[in-house]
C-alpha cells in the first residue's frame, strides 16, 4: 500500500504557507514550523490603541502573477494608492501623476517644473515597450544585458532631475536603494506591474494577506505550529530529518526550509543564498487633523539625499481602517538600519543610528521645509520599525547565482525569495516552485 508522503516546511513567511498549501493539496502530509507565535515572516501588522502599524514601508502589487493567482483579492478588501506622487523640496512640492487612471490632475504635472517633456515622453515609451511583456520573462538572462537601473534610465535619455529627484526616492522606496545601483530588472518587472494594477494594502493591514494564506493552508488539511525554532536540517539519500529547539526530532520524507536568507544558508549550508542586506526604518506618527499633507493617497517623495526621510506615506487617507476616526496617520521611511549586514553597494544610511526622537525631529523638520505655510508641532510619535534584514541586495547579474530550489543536498528544499527576487511575488512562486519539485521528485 503506497503510504502519504511526509513533508515538513520549516518557515511560516508568504513562501513557507504558499509551499505548504501546494503541498498539502497535492496529496502530502504537511506541517509547517514557525519560530514565532504567528506566521507572516517579514509581513506583519501591529495593531496597537485603533492604529495599524505595517513591519515597515510594505504594499501590495494587485498585478503580480503569483498575487493574483495565491490570494483572493476581494476578500483582502484592498485600499488602493493614487498612482504618482507627490515630491517635496524645500519651499514647494511637484504632482506627477499617471495621466490614465487621473486626467484631472494632467495640468498639475504638466506645470511640473522637476519633469521634461521629453521625460513625459520616455515614460510613455517605456509604458508602450513594456506593455504585455511576460513577466518571467523580465529576469532571462537572455533578454538583454543586466545592467543598474540608474545606466538603465541613462541610456534611455531621462533627465537627471527626473532620475535623481522623482526615480531615486521612488525606488529608494521599493529597492530601499536610493542611489539606483539595484538590477534594472526589478525596475522593469515594477515598472510594468504598477502600470497595470497600481499599488495597494489591505484594509486590516499587510498581515492579512499571510493570514489568508494559511487559511488555504489549514483548507486543505495541512497543519500549522508555531513557537518552535528549527535548530538543524540533516538528510540522507530518502530521508530527512528536523532538530527543534530543546532536542526534538522530526523525521520526513522531504523539508521545505523557507525561512529568512541567513538562517536558510545557516541550515542548508549553501553560500549561493545571498545575505547582504538592505534595511530601513519607518516611523509612524498622528498629525493633529487640521495639519494635512494635501497629498491625496499619494506618496510624498524627499526629491533631496538630504537627512530627511526618503519618502512619506499618507496611511489614512489610503486606508482610514489604519486609524481611529478622526485621526491622520502618516510614516516616514529611512533607508538603511543599524545592525544590517554591511553591504559594499549600500547608499547612505540615513536613519541607521539616528535614535527615536532624532529620527521624529529630522521629518518634522523636513515636513516644515516642504510646507513652510503650516507648522508641525503637534507631529506625535506613535511607533518606530528597525529592521536591519527588509530584502537581500540585488546588484546586476546576481540572478545567475541565486539558488534554486533542488539546490540543498538530499530531499531538502528552497523556498523564500532568495531564489527568485526579493519581492512579494518572488516569495509566492518561490512557494509554489518548492512544492512541485517535492511533489514532482516522491512521486518517482
């Protein structure tokens, strides 16, 4: 009698629960191991006196393949971003806007002082030559030359008021790299999926979207344990076996390990998995409600590698649900974090070592130099995220030594971003990846 094939997940993150629910589904006896007391891995949401506070600057990209295809969307009851953004200088702010989903606001970015027309133009074109583009297709190596997303927009003819004061501090946000040096290829996978669905978060916060995952994951009879910190992953040729904390054993016919970067080369041994880090620290803060941003739902964006923050998030103007009623919620994100891997291509970490009070004191100043007609006194410090390990550093041509997920000796297995690029979807279809080379491999 053929009996049901055993498989531990070690890593309750998006690609752990993703991995386990294929699992589960595809006929596998599957339990997922979490060290914390509730599974997310770096997505979470701290809810705290009516406020939701996000694990730093996250959003959602509805477009993504594996987004799409993973999660029910409407049941996340999405609060969706304005596209474009805001950017901020001293004595006055710019409006870029995506003309197709807000023609209004077309005579605000075309009296645009930071943007050319011929800027306007490249987009355009870029839109055009990006459109329908398969998005794996975006990281084949085959494709064209993998080069900075800064030589990337150089060679395409954008000015340097538009790279350096509109790029840089947009994707300062999504790479956590402002100075540009990250792979053009997450430019252009982004690029094209904020095109096509925008940006968004959940209305009860980016914690949602791991807790719809596991619910799939339970859906389909898998089990979920969490409070146990896998110390070892040891295997033979058929066989392989998990050492908790505190000595127990768990033996299984495959494990998945889907934890962060540094504890899945730790556990596996392998130096392919990358774990130079970038990090950040975000900052939550109440506005009192007659001090407005006047941004809309859209990001303001520091246009100056200044001390200020890199960019600021109008939370309860996208999501209300993220605050009392009332009450205005707001972020500001610095790039780097004190305790990150060092990182030969890091950019200036403007909030590594800055203390709390110093980091609220640098946006209120900042908030005062881009809206010098109202004063920010009344700026209250709700909650401080540090996290020293937010992504893995993407320079150009690190796609061609990622790992993958058969990569571990024996029946051990990948799953995490680190084996796709370091994103949302590159956590999801890494998920699904593992599970159906496990699947694919016991049922030899």
């Amino acid at each position: 009698m053929q009996t049901t094939p055993r498989v531990l997940v070690v890593g309750g993150g998006l690609a752990g629960l993703v991995a386990a629910r294929h699992l589960a589904g595809g006929g596998a006896d599957v339990t997922l191991l979490e060290r914390d007391d509730t599974v997310g891995g770096r997505v979470r949401t701290l809810e705290r006196d009516g406020y939701r506070f996000d694990r730093g600057f996250q959003v959602l990209f509805p477009a993504y393949p594996a987004v799409r295809r993973e999660l029910d969307l409407e049941a996340l009851d999405l609060r969706r971003f304005t596209s474009g953004a805001t950017i901020a200088r001293p004595g006055r702010r710019s409006v870029l806007a995506d003309p197709r989903q807000r023609p209004g606001a077309i005579p605000a970015t075309l009296r645009n002082p930071d943007i050319t027309v011929g800027d306007r133009l490249r987009v355009a074109r870029l839109w055009w030559a990006l459109w329908g583009l398969e998005p794996d297709d975006v990281f084949d190596d085959a494709r064209e030359e993998d080069v900075s997303i800064e030589r990337y927009l150089r060679e395409r003819g954008f000015s340097d008021g538009f790279v350096e004061e509109f790029v840089a501090p947009f994707y300062g946000g999504i790479t956590l790299d402002r100075t540009l040096s990250t792979s053009s290829r997450v430019f252009e996978y982004t690029f094209a999926t904020l095109a096509a669905g925008g940006a968004a978060v959940p209305a009860r916060g980016m914690e949602a979207i791991p807790a719809q995952l596991a619910e799939h994951v339970r859906d389909v009879d898998g089990t979920i344990e969490t409070d146990i910190a896998v110390e070892s992953v040891s295997s033979d040729e058929s066989s392989a076996t998990v050492e908790t904390a505190g000595g127990a054993t768990h033996d299984a016919d495959a494990v998945v390990v889907a934890t962060d970067p540094p504890d899945a080369r730790e556990l596996t041994g392998l130096e392919s998995i990358p774990t130079e880090a970038r990090g950040c620290v975000t900052q939550y803060y109440a506005l009192p409600d007659e001090t407005g941003l006047e941004t809309g739902k859209r990001l303001v964006l520091n246009a100056l590698e200044d001390e200020g923050p890199n960019h600021v998030v109008p939370h309860s103007a996208v999501a209300p649900e993220y605050a009392p009623e009332d009450t205005t919620l707001i972020s500001a994100t610095y790039l780097g974090c004190e305790g990150q891997r060092p990182s030969k291509r890091s950019d200036t970490s403007r909030g590594a070592e800055a203390s709390d009070a110093e980091l609220a004191e640098r946006t209120r100043r900042a908030l005062e130099s881009w809206y010098p007609e109202r004063r920010f006194d009344g700026l209250e410090t709700l909650h401080t995220d540090r996290i020293p390990f937010a992504q893995f550093d993407q320079p150009p041509g690190i796609y061609d030594r990622l790992p993958n997920a058969r990569d571990p000796d024996g029946p051990v297995y990948l799953a995490g971003d680190y084996t796709r690029w370091s994103s949302i979807q590159g956590a999801m279809r890494s998920g699904r990846d593992a599970a159906g080379a496990v699947l694919e491999d016991l049922s030899r």
